[in-house]
C-alpha cells in the first residue's frame, strides 16, 4: 500500500508530465533517486484521464520494467498524447479533465479447465486480467467491472479488445489476474 503522501506524489509527477508535455512535447525527466524507495522500485502502473466523468485516455504497463514514478509519468504523457483513441490532449481541456492512477499488482497465471471453470474463479471488482492467445493480448483493469459487473461479460469483451472472437476458445489461451491500488484526484 502506498501511503497518503507517495499518492500525492504520484498525482503530482503524473500533472507535470501532462503539462509538461503541452509545453514541451515529450514526458518530463525525473530522477527516481529524488524519491523514496517504494516509487523508485520498479513497478506498473495505468494513468486514465477523464474529461466531465467520460474517459478521455488510458494507457498503461503490465510488467514492472522501470522505476514506480518514471512509469507513471510516462503513462500520463502516454494517455494524453499518444492514445490511439483519441487526438492529443490540448491545452484547453484541462479544465474539467481528472487524472486516476492505477498501480498493479504482480500478475498471477491463472489455472482452468474450461471456460465455465475460468469464468468461476473470477472476482468481479477484484481482479484485473491479462488475456493472450495467439500472438494476441489485452487487458481489463479492475474499474471495468463497473461498466461489465457479469463474468461472461467481462471475459467476452476482454476477447474483444484483445482481437479475438468474443465466443473464442483454445487450449494455448493464457490468462493472469492481478489486483490494484488506484487513486485519483477525487480522492
């Protein structure tokens, strides 16, 4: 768990990456010495933006491949400016617009049998999941439990995004669930 102030902390790295960014056109530096150890350790992390409550960008690392704190800043650069869904952030959107971090957990290979035993074992609201088949991946943080409460429907539209057919179905299909810490400007 990440205390109130590495929160803020995160918050703040992940702002000045955005602004930086407008500014400048790339992420901002840091130096991950500057901070603590728990956020200069390697660790993955998501950034969501969201304009007025509707998602506006979300980008993120599934493995912990570099320091806590450059991960975040990178993915806020990222959701803003380079989120395939999306045009690049303006400066005039930053009013209304609100940052929400997600730091994951390490991903756990899950075991089933068959798709009714996977569908079993989920946790909805609980777990993240990392879905792959055939060269293809995608991933669902925690939070789209919200918009897809059902288990079949979670694990359909993960399909989805990862490029497969949504009733699709392998022996070779690989799945991790992993957990989250998230935080935001409303908190």
């Amino acid at each position: 768990m990440l205390s109130k102030q590495q929160r803020k902390q995160l918050l703040d790295v992940a702002w000045q990456s955005l602004r930086h960014g407008l500014a400048r056109g790339r992420p901002t530096t840091l130096d991950p010495a500057a901070f603590d150890d728990r956020l200069s350790s390697p660790g993955a992390s998501f950034v969501t933006l969201r304009r007025h409550g509707q998602l506006r960008g979300c980008i993120g690392s599934l493995e912990a491949h570099r320091p806590l704190v450059v991960d975040v800043a990178e993915n806020a650069f990222a959701a803003a400016f380079r989120d395939p869904r999306f045009p690049p952030l303006t400066e005039a959107e930053l009013e209304g617009l609100t940052l929400e971090i997600s730091v994951l957990g390490h991903p756990e290979a899950m075991h089933f049998t068959s798709e009714q035993d996977l569908l079993r074992q989920l946790r909805p609201g609980i777990d993240g999941l990392i879905l792959e088949d055939r060269g293809r991946r995608g991933t669902f943080l925690p939070s789209v439990w919200e918009s897809l409460p059902r288990p079949g429907d979670f694990l359909r539209h993960l399909k989805l995004k990862a490029g497969l057919p949504e009733n699709h179905w392998s022996d070779s299909l690989r799945v991790w669930r992993y957990s989250t810490e998230s935080f935001g400007d409303e908190d």
